[in-house]
C-alpha cells in the first residue's frame, strides 16, 4: 500500500517535454495518456508557463487514474507549482489518493522547504528533489521527496541507453532505473526530455509515455 500513496507522481511527469524548451506562447496546454497493458486507464491535463529563456516557471496539473477498475485503486490530483532556476520553490494543492485526501502547501526557502501537509507543520532538507519524474534533474539526486505524502525516499539509480517507442517513431533514449525506497524506471530523449516511465502495481506493469 505505501507505493500507492507514492502515485500522486503520476500526475507531474507530463510537464517533461517543455522542461528547458522555447515556447512562443506563455501559456501550454499538453495532454498524456496511462495505460495499464493495451489498456488506457488515465489521463493527465497540465498547464505550463515558461520564460523568455524556455524555463519553467509555472504548472497547473489535474489527473485522473483508475486502475483495474474504483474498486481496487483510483488517484485524483489538482496541484501548482512555482519553479525558478530548476528548483521548486513553492508546491500547492489537493489530492484524492484512494480516499486518502492531502492538502499541501510546501516552499522552499534558505534553510530548507518548509509547509503543512493536511494542516500539520512539515520541512524536508534542501537536498531532496521532488518526485517530478519529468525532469531530468531527478536522476542526478540519491534523495527524494514524495508527492503528495511529502516522505524522504532514498534511490539508487542505473543508468543505460535505450531506445522507446513513441507513437510510430522509435526515439534513442537513455533508461534510468530507479531501486531503494522506490522502484520504476525513466526514459529521456538525448536533449533530457522525458519520453517514458514504468512501475509495478499489483505485479502489473504501468506505462506512461508521451503522447505523439
């Protein structure tokens, strides 16, 4: 049960492929797709604003996840993120994990993040990256923080080149495959955007993969 409460994730990493990329309008709508075997079993809708330099400085993500049917396990999350110089500096937001409900408000400042989850005073060092599997950057950190539980997770990660399927196109790739406190694994295109990621619930495997 504790890797469902790790599966608020799911809902940030479609924000990957404007990480670091020009955008002529301030405002992006994008759009991914979960699937679960052959089986599309979610879906997530996000917002993004970038600076003049393609930098993110804003995200706005809903999501909707039902696998294998309410009954086993469904995930709804609302969040907003302020990023500057590719560090979180704010995180605001609801979830609907199973039933489980958070409310979060998170920032960081000049010692540490600091907030509350459901009310309840929170901090977490500045050496924890947050679970946004879209960025690049979070294979280059040993510890990470949840979302939305806001817990440390410490992870090792290998590395090896690959190559992932996106749409009708096969896209070389570097996998990155996560072990520890966590298990899944990441593919990024060799310009560090996100093209995939993969784990397990209930034995099964899960996929989310950019939309062509």
């Amino acid at each position: 049960m504790r890797f469902y409460k790790y599966c608020g994730l799911l809902l940030l990493i479609l924000v990957f492929i404007l990480v670091n990329q020009v955008n002529a309008e301030p405002y992006q709508n994008r759009f991914a797709s979960i699937s679960l075997g052959k089986k599309k079993i979610g879906h997530v809708h996000f917002v993004t604003k970038h600076d003049d330099n393609g930098i993110l400085q804003e995200l706005k993500t809903r999501s909707s996840l039902s696998i294998l049917g309410k009954e086993v396990y469904h995930h709804n999350m609302h969040v907003h993120e302020f990023w500057e110089d590719g560090e979180m500096q704010h995180l605001w937001g609801s979830v609907n994990d199973h039933g489980d409900t958070y409310e979060i408000n998170l920032k960081r400042n000049s010692d540490n993040y600091s907030g509350t989850l459901n009310n309840s005073l929170v901090t977490l060092p500045h050496n924890a990256f947050p679970v946004a599997v879209w960025h690049y950057t979070i294979t280059q950190h040993p510890v990470l923080f949840s979302i939305p539980g806001l817990k440390l997770i410490n992870i090792k990660v290998i590395k090896s080149a690959d190559k992932v399927k996106i749409g009708e196109k096969l896209v070389p790739a570097e996998k990155f495959v996560f072990t520890g406190d966590m298990k899944f694994t990441l593919w990024f295109d060799h310009q560090q955007q996100f093209l995939k990621w993969a784990y397990k619930v209930k034995g099964r495997r899960v996929d989310v993969v950019l939309d062509p």
